[in-house]
C-alpha cells in the first residue's frame, strides 16, 4: 500500500471570512447579508455561543492588534503596519471600544476588495454604504439577532439588563432591537 502525501494546509481566520464574500458589486441588502453571515461565521470560529462577545479576543484571534489612541475618533482607524492589521480605538469604555474594533474588523475584512464591494448607488456613495456596512456587522457581531431574540423572548424585556448582557449601550440595545422588530419604531429609552 503507497503512503499518501497530504500538503500541509495553513488556516487563515481572516482569508476565510473574506473568501465569504461572492463577489464585487454588492447591493444594499446582499452587503448586510455578508456582513451578518462574517459575523456569525467569527463567532463560530472561537466558540463564542452566548453573550457578551469577547471582542477583543476575537481581533486577536484574527492577528489584529489593537490599542486606545485618544484622538481616534467615534469610529477609530485601521491601518496595515509590517504586515500587521492595527486597530486605533478612542472610547475605553467596554462598550464604546467593542463597538469600534467590530466596525474596523469589518473594514479590515473589506480591505481586499476596495471600491468595488460598494458602488455608489442612488444616493449612497461608496465610503457610505461601507461605513453602513461595518455597522450592521459589529451590531451582528456583538448582538447577534439569534441571542437577542432568545433573550427576549425568555421575558427578559427590559432594554437596560439586556445591554448589560450584551455589554453594549441602551441605546444601542434599543436601536437593535427596533431593527429586529422586536419593539415598535417610536419607542424611547
């Protein structure tokens, strides 16, 4: 019996959840689309099953640093240094610094593909519609629409305890839950 050579097969966390992208040119809703699925396909990956997501360890999973620099902004930055992803945070609360680095994987994870993933349309530029979509990832990352929807269907229907499972704001809570229909469009912390 011959003995079969196997080629050794280096896994990349941050290749595969690129390679989850089908195609350039993505419309409003496919773009959402694969933001949520790299979202869940992240979480998967580290075994992260319940709330709160350790976002920090998941950047690291991904080979990405990331460090607080005051003057980052709201959203921060992310730039490629020796071949290394950094990720520049400003808001040290968990929260604030949760939300960020979600929003700036994603941009990190659109980086191969440029300008071509989002083609300016109707009234949506190409840099919108990317910001728009690092957003609805790191809301998928961090509150995925399973866990919320769990949760409050499990009578835990207060916006304030919820946030503080999911370690994020109530008003974030709020605006995801609006977003899932879980809670009426008019309703105000």
């Amino acid at each position: 019996m011959t003995k079969r050579r196997y080629k050794h097969i280096t896994y990349h966390p941050m290749s595969a959840l690129q390679a989850l992208v089908p195609r350039c040119c993505l419309d409003h809703a496919e773009a959402l689309a694969i933001a949520e699925v790299q979202a869940t396909a992240l979480l998967k990956m580290v075994d992260v099953e319940r709330p709160p997501v350790p976002v920090l360890e998941l950047a690291e999973h991904l080979d990405v640093v990331c460090e607080h620099d005051p003057t980052a902004g709201v959203i921060g930055h992310c730039e490629l240094r020796d071949e290394v992803w950094h990720i520049s945070y400003g808001d040290v609360s968990p929260p604030g610094r949760d939300a960020t680095i979600a929003h700036q994987l994603k941009r990190i994870l659109d980086s191969p593909f440029g300008d071509a993933l989002y083609p300016p349309v109707e009234v949506m530029a190409t840099t919108l519609r990317g910001y728009y979509a690092a957003e609805y990832f790191a809301m998928c990352l961090t509150q995925p629409q399973r866990w919320v929807e769990q949760a409050w269907r499990r009578q835990e229907q207060d916006v304030g305890r919820l946030a503080e499972l999911f370690g994020t704001t109530p008003e974030s809570m709020l605006f995801r839950l609006k977003t899932l229909r879980l809670v009426e469009p008019g309703v105000e912390l």
